[in-house]
C-alpha cells in the first residue's frame, strides 16, 4: 500500500457551502411570502390617505381626476426634462456642489406638494358637490377600501 494519504477535496466542502446558503435563501424566501400573504404586519397596515380616497371615488370621478392628473404631468414634462438635465450635470460636476442638487430636490418636492393640494381641493369640490347620501356612499366605500385593500379582498386580522 502507499505511505501517501489521499488529498483533501476542497470543492466538496464549498459545494456543501454553496447548497446550504441557497437552501437557506430559498427557505427564506417562501417564509417571507407567506408572511406577507397569509397577514403579516404588512397585511394590517391601511392604505395610503390619498389613494384610499382616489379608490373610494366612483369611477367616473376617479376617470375625470386621472385625466386632470394626465393633463398636468404632461404640461409639466419640459420642466422636468431641464431638472434631470440640470441634476445630471450637477452629479459630474467636480468638485460636487450639493447646493445645485438640494434646489432641484426642493424645486421637486414643491411642485409635488403644489399638485397634491391641487388635487385635494378637487377631491374636496367633488364631495362637497355631493348630496348627504352620495357622500354617505362614498364614505361606506371609503371604509370598504380601508377594510379590504384597493381590490375588495378581505383582509385578515
């Protein structure tokens, strides 16, 4: 016989390695969708006030409000072409001057601000414009939307 042991393989220990870290991946992966599917604190969490309020708008409304919406995304779409265009330059620039880049930010958040009282005033027109029990409708709807999600499924609690 030979004096000489066997050399080690290396290979089978990191393949071991490689197979445990993607089960462990895959474990975790089906964990975290049941946890989100069958209710976890993701699942009890209300919907966004705007949105539940654009939900529970009847459908009609909520078409007029969309092409409001449409209509002023695309009037502003210029001005927004010239801010990447001003933000691209800014993060080449050398050295980097944050300033440049902290008034697009601004600009940015003010101009979304700006639309979402426009949009709140015409949400605010539109029940005021209502009768006692279209509003009342809507506010069952609205309840619905916050109970159920934006599709009418059930939530579970």
């Amino acid at each position: 016989m030979s004096d000489n042991p066997k050399p080690k393989r290396r290979w089978v220990k990191v393949l071991l390695a490689v197979s445990l870290g993607f089960n462990l991946l895959v474990v975790g992966v089906a964990v975290g969708t049941v946890l989100r599917v069958k209710g976890g604190d993701h699942a009890k969490a209300p919907p966004g006030f705007g949105s539940a309020l654009y939900r529970a708008l009847p459908k009609e409304d909520r078409k007029a409000l969309r092409g409001q919406l449409s209509a002023r995304h695309k009037a502003g779409s210029k001005d927004r072409v010239r801010n990447f265009e001003i933000l691209s330059a800014a993060l080449r620039e050398v050295p980097f001057d944050p300033k440049t880049v902290q008034d697009i930010l601004l600009q940015q958040s003010q101009s979304l601000a700006e639309l979402q009282s426009n949009l709140q005033g015409q949400w605010l027109e539109q029940v005021t414009d209502m009768t006692d029990a279209e509003r009342a409708l809507y506010a069952d709807r609205l309840d619905e939307v916050v109970r159920y999600g934006p599709h009418g499924k059930k939530r579970k609690n």
